[in-house]
C-alpha cells in the first residue's frame, strides 16, 4: 500500500476509534491498540512530511499559544435561555408557545418539543469550513468571545474535519464540559501540589479553555457537545463574510426538524448528547424532566437540567427571540440540592460600596458536587427574620452556579445556650461606625479607605466585565493592599514587575502545612504586561470599572458616548448628566 493510502486509512480508523471511546463512550479496541495506530500515523508522517495535513489526528495538540486570545465577534450572538423552576414554570412556557404559534383562524393545541440534558459546561462555537475545523470561539459575552482553537483542537470528541458532504461554511455550538472523574484527578493532583483546588468541574473546564499551552488541555480530557447548528442563509454561495443565520428557512429536502439537525450532526460525526428525547406536548415534557432529576446522578459528567426547545424550524422562527432569549426554547433548572449541617458563627463582609453583609461560617459539606464552607445569609433583616443562630444546625441549599444560600434554621436541633445574632456596630476591618440603613436594608461602611472596601473595589476594577486585567483577582489585589503597594486605583499604574514578583503570599493545604509561595517573574511581567494593554481600554470600561454605585456597564457606555471623555464626565453638572438618555436622577446623583 502506498504510504498516502495507508496515512488516509491510519486517519480514519483513528478517527472511527475516537468518536467510540469520546462521542459514544464505547470503545471498540483496547488503548495500547489505539496508541500504536497513533503511533505507526506519527512515523509515516515524518518519513512523508508532505502528506502531513493540519487535520491529522497527531496534530491536535499545537504549540504555545501567544500571551492572550484574540477577541472574535459571533457571526449571531449567542443567545443564553430563559429558565423555568417548576412545573408551573414550564406549562406557562408551553402556554406562550401555543399562544405564539396559533393564528386567529387555528389555534394550536399541542406543540412537539425536543428536550436535551443541559450539560454544566461553557458554550463553545465551532467554524468549519469546507468540512475543516477552522476556529473555536467561547462564548464571552455572547457578542464577542475568544478564540481559543489551538485548545478546542485538543478535544477529541470534536472532529478536525467533519464527515461527508457539508455546507462549505458552518458553524456548530455546544457545550464543553469536563468529566467528574477528570475533574476529581485534577483536583486530586492539584492537592498534592499543594495548588488552589478547582470548586466544581465547570470552573475547571473554563479555567482550562483558558489555558495558554494546549499540551496541558489536552491532558484534562475536556469532552463536548454540541446542539446547535448556524448556517449561510440559502441559497447564498457561502463566502467568508456571509451573514450565518440561526433556523434558515430550510431548503428542500433539507432539515426541518431541530431533532434532523441533531441526527445530522451525528451524521457529520459530531459528539451529541444521546439523551435527548423528542417529547409531544407539555406532559411529556414535564415527565421528561421528572426523569432526570435523580437518573442525572448516573451520568460521567454534570448537568444542571433540561433544555426545552421547539421541534419545528419554522416554528422557532415565527415565534423569534427577544433581545436576550429565544422565545422557542427554556431551560429548566433541577430544584436545588440542600443539606444540613452546623453554622459555626455569623461573620460580615465588606463590599465594594461598602454594603456590609452577613455570611455564615459553615461546617464544611458537600452538596451539588462541591464542598460548602460559607453560605451568604443577605443581610440582617434575613438572619432576624429566619431567626438564624451561631451553633444551629441550618439547612443549607446549592443550585448550579448559584452562592450557597442558608434556607433556614433546624429548630428541633437547637443548642439551649444559642442566643440571637446581633449585626455588629463597628466594621470589622477598618473599625469605622457603621451606618444603621434609612430606606434600604443594607448596612453601610461610609469609610471610603476602608481596606475592605478597597479591596472588593479593586477585585471589580480589574474583572472581566471592567478593566480586564488578567491575573489581578483576589487573592494578588490583598497581596498588594498588605504591602501597602496600592491604595487607589491609580496605583495600579505605578506598579513594576519587580514589586510583584518580590510579592509572597501563603496557602494552607488539606493536610494543613502553609505554603509560601512568590508570584515569580513570568507572572509579574505577565500581570504588568495586562495592566499595560488596560490603559487602551474604551473609556466605557474605565466608567464601569470605577464602580460607581448604580452605574453598570450600559450607563457606563451611555455616559461614554454622551460625554468622550473623563475630564468631561467628572465636570458635568448633575443636571447635565440628568440630560442625558437612560441616565435618571438616582444614577446623575451616585
Ligand atoms: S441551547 C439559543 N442546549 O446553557 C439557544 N444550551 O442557560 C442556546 N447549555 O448558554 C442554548 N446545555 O451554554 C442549549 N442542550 C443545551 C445546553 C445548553 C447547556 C448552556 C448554554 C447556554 C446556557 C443557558
């Protein structure tokens, strides 16, 4: 056999056994088998590394990817989903569908839906062209997101190239997600070194997708899904910059059904969660539901619930979106998961406004798949309210992504001695006079230096949302305040490398030893690089990021574009912001 023959052979056979062991979790041949198919394609390529091509299964893990991803516009934003919490909840959803789709001559008294587990990942859009996986992008902010292909390549339930013939542009969303059992080895492993352990897999996978060297990635074994196709609206020639649509009208013979998309993909050899169930009316639904509520459990990965979408392709058109759902499909939430255990004591936080708000101090227990150790408990009104007591046994309860949250105190179990909690007078950091609320229920630290203060203030001017500077997160901005390096934002752009990485901050591992750790020149230089690239930030981001009470990224955006710059934001007058659209008097005010 020629050697192109048996590479071309090599490749599908290995392609054939990928899609066994990580679409369909059922692997045909033994790993060593596997491992030697791999091995035998890696020498003919390097004897012929002209029969080498970017979609050989040897060439999923690339180098080192540049200091950060490049930031890509979704060709269609990526919508999220409106929830349901119960029954009631999703026959209301059925209700605005039916009502949606009748007409005044024919009302519609049963829709067909197709219900899919909702796989706790992070969305993901894939871009292949002429059946080429040419990009993957997360999700971001639904608008722009990051592209992030080298790591996406590493997954090897997606396909580098698709199977048969294909629409020569396409884009496929999903969902990539890490097993439990890769995320409890992660963690395991992480724990030996002593480093920071990952809350749930979810965190893992996205902190993962995040990573800069794909050799890495590859070694998590994230695994995908994908439920979503977005094609050239026909019968447009796809050229680079054609417009995707979501649901085109489908041509003939082509699909019509959101169920014919998912067997299509499976056709194109794309990992589809198999679960998914076609479901005719509101009480299939329901029961569908029903069913995976405890069945979930049995699954290698975790999922956070069901997503309800309409069947019909040019039902779910009719029916539209609005300006952050579509109106064709919901997301129903498993009830959330509680557990008892004992409220050690009651402490307060301090937030970035200064809003100080109690939180409990809990008997470590594990509930919804990760270790619970504090809950909040809102404010002081709450705790008074539910009478919750330093030494109760409460019941504490976690919904996916939600904070813990105490529900309650277990009355029966009350210890003799437990008395009512008292919200504290002075702040526990700064030790200034706290101020009792007028109208609202939160208590305030008016002391503007109060470190605590400054620290949530920090943590929020260098999040994702505002400055983005990657790497300053908590732990970095206290190592800075204790140091007395920064007491402003200002400060911040005076740092130098040297200061941070002389920076030294301590951990404690399970077995209890404390860990002194320096951020080390890579990461100094890193860090002063991002706070570097802030600086060319659009003027929105610095508004938001300076977290002016009231002020969210869409004020900030109005504010920027009225007025262009800070010196000019700082001087107008009340009445002058007040002028300006979507801006009212509270905001003028704050
Ligand atoms: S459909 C326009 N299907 O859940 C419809 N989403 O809460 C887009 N998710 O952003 C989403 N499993 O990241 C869909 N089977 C599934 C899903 C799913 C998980 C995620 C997705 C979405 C979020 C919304």
């Amino acid at each position: 056999m020629q050697p192109a023959q048996r590479i071309a052979a090599l490749r599908r056979e290995i392609r054939h056994h990928e899609e066994c062991y990580y679409v369909l979790d059922a692997p045909e041949i033994p790993d060593a088998d596997f491992d030697a198919l791999m091995l035998e394609l890696a020498r003919l390529e390097a004897a012929h590394p002209e029969l080498l091509t970017a979609d050989s299964p040897t060439q999923r893990v690339g180098g080192r990817v540049d200091s950060a991803f490049a930031t890509v516009t979704h060709a269609e934003p990526m919508l999220s989903l409106d929830n349901a919490y119960s029954d009631e909840d999703l026959a209301a959803f059925d209700e605005r569908v039916r009502k949606g789709l009748s007409t005044a001559t024919e009302t519609v008294e049963r829709v067909t839906y197709v219900a899919e587990l909702k796989i706790d990942g992070l969305s993901m859009a894939l871009t292949y062209e002429d059946g080429l996986l040419v990009r993957g992008a997360t999700r971001g902010d639904g608008v722009h997101g990051e592209e992030v292909t080298a790591n996406v390549r590493t997954i090897r339930a997606i396909p580098l190239r698709l199977d048969g013939p294909v629409p020569a542009r396409l884009e496929v969303r999903g969902e990539v997600y890490l097993p439990r059992a890769s995320f409890e080895r992660i963690n395991q492993e992480r724990g030996a070194s002593g480093e920071p352990l990952f809350a749930n897999p979810r965190n893992a996978a996205a902190g993962t997708m995040r990573h800069l060297e794909p050799a890495l990635v590859a070694r998590r074994r994230l695994g995908a899904f994908m439920y979503q196709l977005v094609v050239p609206p026909p019968p447009a020639v796809a050229g680079t910059d054609a417009p995707l649509f979501d649901a085109p009208p489908p041509p003939e013979g082509d699909t019509t059904t959101h169920a014919d998309t998912l067997r299509r993909l499976v056709s194109w050899g794309l990992p589809v969660e198999p679960h998914w169930r076609r479901c005719d009316g509101l009480d299939d639904l329901v029961a569908f539901c029903g069913e995976w509520r405890e069945r979930r459990r049995s699954l290698p990965f975790d999922t956070d619930g069901v997503v309800i979408k309409v069947d019909d392709l040019a039902s779910r058109a009719r029916l539209g979106t609005t300006s952050k759902f579509p109106r064709w499909a919901i997301a129903f939430k498993f009830p959330a998961e509680q557990k008892i255990t004992r409220l050690l004591r009651i402490e307060v936080n301090v937030g970035r406004t200064g809003a100080v708000t109690p939180f409990a101090v809990l008997d470590p227990v594990s509930v919804a798949g990760s270790t619970i150790s504090m809950a909040t408990l809102h404010n002081p009104e709450d705790v008074a309210r539910k009478d919750i007591r330093a030494g109760d046994w409460v019941v504490v309860e976690k919904a996916g992504d939600v904070i813990p949250r105490v529900v309650g105190p277990v009355l029966e179990r009350r210890p003799a001695d437990a008395v009512p909690w008292q919200m504290p007078t002075a702040c526990p950091r700064c030790g200034a006079v706290l101020q009792p609320p007028e109208d609202e229920v939160v208590w305030r630290c008016e002391n503007t230096s109060c470190p605590a203060r400054l620290q949530r203030g920090l943590e929020h001017f260098a999040s994702r949302a505002a400055m983005n500077i990657e790497g300053l997160g908590e732990s970095l901005v206290a190592q800075l305040i204790a140091a007395g390096l920064v007491r402003d934002y200002a400060d911040l752009y005076a740092l130098t490398a040297d200061q941070l990485a002389a920076l030294t901050s301590s951990s404690t591992r399970s077995d209890g030893k404390v860990i002194e750790r320096t951020l080390g020149v890579k990461n100094a230089a890193k860090v002063i690089g991002q706070i570097d690239r802030s600086r060319t930030n659009p003027l929105w981001r610095l508004v938001f990021a300076l977290g002016i009470r009231h002020i969210g990224e869409r004020s900030a955006q109005v504010l920027s574009q009225a007025f262009h710059s800070m010196p000019a934001i700082a001087a107008a007058s009340e009445g002058a912001l007040q002028s300006t659209p979507e801006i009212g008097p509270v905001l003028a005010h704050a």
